[in-house]
C-alpha cells in the first residue's frame, strides 16, 4: 500500500473518530504538505497553537486505562511506576474509544479532565500517535520488512520528524511553515511573520516563504545593543542601517535589520495599546508563554492579522529518573497553563478559531529502569479549542501488556496512528 492510500485509508477506518467539528471523508497529506506552492486565503481568523513537551512526554502514565483488564497489563508494566487506579481522574467520554476500555488522566490534571467531560467539550486526546512511513506490525517490524522513520528513539532526530511535512522528508521544513506558505497572503500586514515564536527556533514553523518571528514572554524583544540608552552606539547603528549600500551582503543586513526594529515597535505599541484579559495565567514558564500568546491573539486586529500560529515549548520530559515526581510537576503546569488559555479564547470570543494541540518527539518505554523510562515512539497528544468535537478519545489505544502486540520491544510501543494523520486533520480545519 502506498503511503498516501494509508493515510486516507486509515482516515476512513477512524471516521467517526474526526478531530474537528464538520470533518468527514478521506483527506491526503498533500492538503497539508506538499510542495505544489498552492496559495489560500482563509476568510475568517484562524489561530494554531503547538505546545512542546521536549523530552518525550510520558503518556502512559498521563492517559491511564482503569478497566480491570487493560489496567492490569499496565500496571504489570509499569511495575513501581504505575499510577493507583483509584487516583485516576476519570474520563468520561461522549463514545466507547476503540476496544471498550475505560481511562482516567493523571491527579496532576484536574482542570483538563473537568474540560474533557463537559458536555460541549473543547479537549479530545489522540491515542498513541507517532512518527510512520507505512503501518507497520510487530512481526514486520522485527523482520525489518516494512519501512520505518530513521533513528527511532533518538531525541534530536524525532524532534525534527515529529516537525516536518513528512516523516520522510528530505529538509528541515515543518508542516507549520507548510502551512504559513500556503496562507501568510491571507494577512493584510505582510511585515510581520503569521507564524510567532515565544520559544525561539523551531522546525514546526520553518517554511520555504515564511520563518518565525521570536516574541519574548513580555513583548517583542529589540536588539540589545542599540537600545535607547546606549544613544551613541544606537546613533552610528541607525546611519549604518539607513545608508544606501552598494554591497549586496550590507543591503540584506540593513533591510533585515530595519524589519527586525519595525516589527518591535508594532508589536509593542499593540500590545501598550491593548485591553487587558482578565483571565489570570498561572506565573510558569508554560503560562507566561501562552499568557504573551492570548495577548498577541487579542491584538490581532491591530496588528492585521487574519491567520496566524504560534509554538511555545515546556521541557523537563525526559524522564529517565525521578519521573513520578518530575512528571506529575510537569503536567501539573500544563493542566494550569491550557485551562487558562482556553478560558482567555473564551473571554475573547475565538475559542472556535484557536485549536491548541500537543507534540512532543516520542513517547516513552512501558518497561522501567528503576524509578525512570527510556525513549519509546506511539504516545498520546491533547487537542483544545472550540472547534475541536471533544470529549473523545480518537485512534486505537495500545495495548500496554509486556511484549505483547503493540511492543516493539523494551516496552516501546508501535503507533497505530500516524503523525501525518495529526498534523493533516489540523491542517485541513486550519
């Protein structure tokens, strides 16, 4: 089977399981992805927002089944590190998931599990998602008779993987930056960058047309060294930005420069300019990021922005130690952090026009290694946002059980839903 047919194949099997509200049908990666330089225009705001667990986000400690029997083969798995089944918070889903178990969320999240089991609910998880060429089963992958995605379980590589149009492809172009180049024509101002980082370098943003522009979490961050205080560097900087060079390397120096300063003073007068949210952010790193997020959302008419996506990144995942005590810190911030964005999108009443989903680059080892996992590859991600048709959990569970079927070994457990199929029903809301 061609990848592309097991993409809309498998998007047909999981119909009913359609993140967003209106989705139905075969969709292809190329909507999302591919290369055909197609330019759209969207007629209404739109917002993505990816949020980055580095590290490798521990999943199967933070969806955890209850049901006696897949909470009995987690459990035999995790050993020590398994969560008690009575301080699991429950789920409780609008549809059975795939297999009829029932699942709690880790005591760290107690704000996104009250967002799950509303009646409109605006959270849904995607079960075990990771990085595929083909679908692949355990007897094909210890045979090595099916393709898979190079360096499997190595950070620096999945990162990127996790990022790109493709799991295969051949650059560091994400399908984020796929995206702003099929859409950045839709924003009035064309100075500004639709795709806004408040965590520096990333390959989800990087496009062929369109790179991310670095906000910090106060505001747009100017070049130190010619600052307002420093009158006398800042004077010979700005006749050396405005002077008419005849060098080609001196002109592209001076026009990104002049941008760079331009795009400062805009950002920070709309957000002097602003109404104040009064939704109160937790002060941690996570929501001090969406925070500065909410206020550039809440600025978009200011800044004429129709289309935008933003990154921001929470590290500390990589949990080869200590993990029941990092992780549930962790979490704990996230479920604090996306609570309040969500609440901030309904106070400016786009909550239907922000989706805020997960990423991270695998997920970890069902086996232990004494009070820590390893790297592992399927995990589950949270989606969020009014559009979102929540309360569900989409894909096919694994099954957790020792070297049982989804094991490819080690406890690492093999996706049964494709990255590619995450990213394209995003892309295709979007």
């Amino acid at each position: 089977m061609k990848r592309r047919d097991f993409i809309q194949r498998a998007l047909c099997a999981t119909a009913s399981s359609a993140l967003f509200t209106g989705f139905a049908g075969k969709l292809a990666l190329a909507h999302a992805a591919s290369g055909s330089g197609r330019q759209l225009l969207g007629n209404s705001y739109r917002a993505l927002v990816c949020v980055y667990l580095y590290g490798g986000n521990d999943a199967f400690n933070m969806l955890v089944p209850r049901s006696t029997a897949e909470y009995n083969q987690y459990a035999a798995a995790r050993g020590a590190l398994a969560l008690p089944a009575a301080n699991l918070l429950a789920l409780n889903p609008s549809v059975a998931p795939i297999g009829g178990a029932s699942f709690g969320l880790n005591p760290a999240m107690p704000l996104l599990r009250d967002l799950f089991n509303q009646t409109q609910s605006p959270l849904a998880i995607a079960a075990n998602v990771g990085p595929l060429l083909y679908p692949i089963t355990k007897a094909e992958y210890e045979a090595g008779s099916v393709p898979v995605p190079k360096q499997l379980f190595s950070h620096s590589d999945q990162s990127v993987t996790w990022l790109q149009t493709r799991a295969d492809a051949p650059d560091r172009r994400g399908w984020g930056g796929r995206l702003a180049d099929m859409f950045h024509a839709s924003n009035a101002n064309q100075q500004l960058s639709m795709n806004i980082s408040i965590d520096g370098e990333n390959v989800f943003q990087a496009g062929d047309a369109v790179f991310p522009y670095f906000v910090g979490e106060n505001g747009a961050e100017g070049v130190d060294a010619v600052q307002p205080w420093n009158a006398d560097r800042r004077a010979a900087f700005l006749a050396l930005r405005d002077a008419a060079h005849g060098n080609a390397l001196q002109r592209q120096y001076a026009s990104v420069m002049r941008r760079s300063m331009n795009n400062e003073t805009m950002i920070n007068d709309a957000l002097d300019a602003e109404t104040a949210l009064a939704t109160q952010f937790p002060d941690t790193r996570l929501g001090r990021q969406l925070r500065m997020i909410a206020r550039l959302i809440n600025v978009r008419g200011a800044l004429q922005m129709q289309r935008q996506i933003f990154y921001v990144g929470l590290g500390g995942f990589d949990t080869h130690d200590n993990q029941l005590g990092t992780q549930a810190e962790q979490l704990a911030e996230l479920d604090a952090a996306l609570a309040a964005f969500h609440a901030a999108t309904i106070e400016m009443s786009v909550a239907n026009a922000v989706t805020t989903f997960t990423a991270s680059e695998f997920g970890r080892t069902t086996s232990v290694n004494g009070d820590g996992t390893d790297h592992g590859w399927g995990s589950h991600h949270l989606i969020m946002g009014g559009a979102v048709n929540g309360r569900r959990i989409y894909g096919i569970p694994p099954n957790l059980s020792v070297e049982g079927p989804d094991d490819a070994g080690w406890g690492q457990i093999i996706p049964t839903t494709a990255v590619d199929q995450y990213a394209a029903t995003i892309a295709r809301w979007y």
